[in-house]
C-alpha cells in the first residue's frame, strides 16, 4: 500500500527554519515485570530527525489539512511523504509523521492560520 503524499494545496514549507532536532531515535518501551526493575527495550534502530514545523496557511488550506490529517492518515499508520528541508536548500520527499499525531492550529486573522506540529522524518 502506497503511502499518502502531503497534499499539493497545502504549503510544506515552515515559517522559519526548523529550530530543533529533539532526538534521533524513538524512545524505549518500558515493560513492567512481577519482581525486579523495569525492562526497557529498544523501540527501532531508525534514526529519526524531530523537526518542529509551524506553517501559515488560509483556512481553505487548514481544513485540507485537517482531513489529511484526521482521515487519511487515520486509515493507514498515520506515515505520509512529504517535501522537507534536510539539510540544504532543496526540498527532498521523506516518509514522515506527525509526532503523536497531534497539531496546533492558532488563528492570526480572519483567513490566516499558524499550524504547529512536531515533525518525525525518516531517513533517506
């Protein structure tokens, strides 16, 4: 199954140049065991950049991504593809998500709104 592409109506590039790259790689899974310490476990060797993203868009713009985002990746494992600056002036397509598939959307005027989200980019 093919993954979903960010929509082409909806502008990829952030305001400003991401400011973070949080970690590199998931978190470990913490299993409870019946005597003893916590067991953590490696979650994936993938290393992945944790960009922080906010994009202006119009409210036309907002409620594409809305659906994107709540329906489409919602029916497969919430991954998409995307243009995204790695390092360098030219926009590469990488597979990606929304960290926790959560965003922030905060209105600047009447047709303007500020999308914010946490980035997870997968490698080349």
């Amino acid at each position: 199954m093919a993954l979903p592409t960010w929509p082409s109506t909806v502008p990829h590039v952030p305001e400003r140049e991401p400011f973070a790259v949080v970690e590199y790689h998931r978190k470990p899974v913490a299993s409870e065991v019946e005597d003893g310490p916590t067991i953590m476990r490696v979650q994936s060797q993938t290393r992945l950049k944790k960009l922080s993203y906010a994009i202006r868009m119009t409210a036309a713009q907002l409620a594409t991504l809305e659906t994107f985002l709540e329906v489409t990746c919602a029916q497969s494992t919430q991954h998409f593809t995307m243009p995204v600056f790695v390092g360098g002036e030219t926009a590469m397509t990488r597979r990606c998500y929304v960290d926790g598939a959560e965003w922030r959307s905060e209105a600047l005027a009447p047709d303007l709104w500020r999308v914010s989200f946490t980035l997870c980019v997968f490698p080349a």
